[in-house]
C-alpha cells in the first residue's frame, strides 16, 4: 500500500497588539523600525500599521499593529513581541484580539 502525502498551504497568523505613550511624531516607518529591532528578520510587508485616535495628541499616540507570522513560529513570536522588555522604557504594549462575529450578525 502506497500512502502519498499532500505538502498543505498553511496560512500565516496575524498577531495583532496596541502600543501606546508613543512620542506624538512617531509614524508608521519608526513603529517598522521598532518592530525590526525585536525582530530582525521580519519583512517590512509583514508589518501593518494605523494610528489611531488619541484622547491627548499632543503628549501621545497609539498604534494598532498586525504582523504576519508562520504558525510554527507564532509561539516564540508572541513571547518575544509581546515581552516588555522588547520595547523601549515607558511604552504600553497590549495583544488585541478581534471580537468574534455573532452568526446572526450581517
């Protein structure tokens, strides 16, 4: 009996995280510059970036954050994205999960 094996497409994971207490100037190439220094070799295309709204814009500004990860890897990578101390002093760094879709919801 012959058994062949089928190589299956796995789809990345996305990793989703707010950082807040940015300086109020940071823009979206200093959040990819940030994020390559926790993780050298992460592709700028990999890294999703949206201000959002700050309640003081002039002392802060927050980011939502996605970035594509290979499921293998997504363990070691929440560990280490999400690690204080990956960032610099002062900021606030908070995984974000999507609220779930009611089935009844349109």
């Amino acid at each position: 009996m012959t058994t062949s094996y089928m190589m299956l497409d796995i789809p990345s994971c996305i990793l989703s995280c707010l950082v807040s207490r940015l300086p109020p100037d940071t823009n979206e190439d200093d959040i990819r510059e940030l994020v390559r220094e926790i993780v050298p070799n992460i592709q700028d295309e990999e890294v999703q970036c949206t201000r959002l709204q700050s309640k003081y814009e002039q002392l802060y500004c927050s980011y939502f954050i996605a970035v594509r990860v290979d499921p293998v890897d997504m363990k070691q990578f929440i560990e280490l994205f999400l690690n204080a101390d990956s960032w610099p002093a002062g900021l606030l760094v908070r995984r974000y999960f999507h609220p779930k879709r009611n089935h009844g919801d349109h």
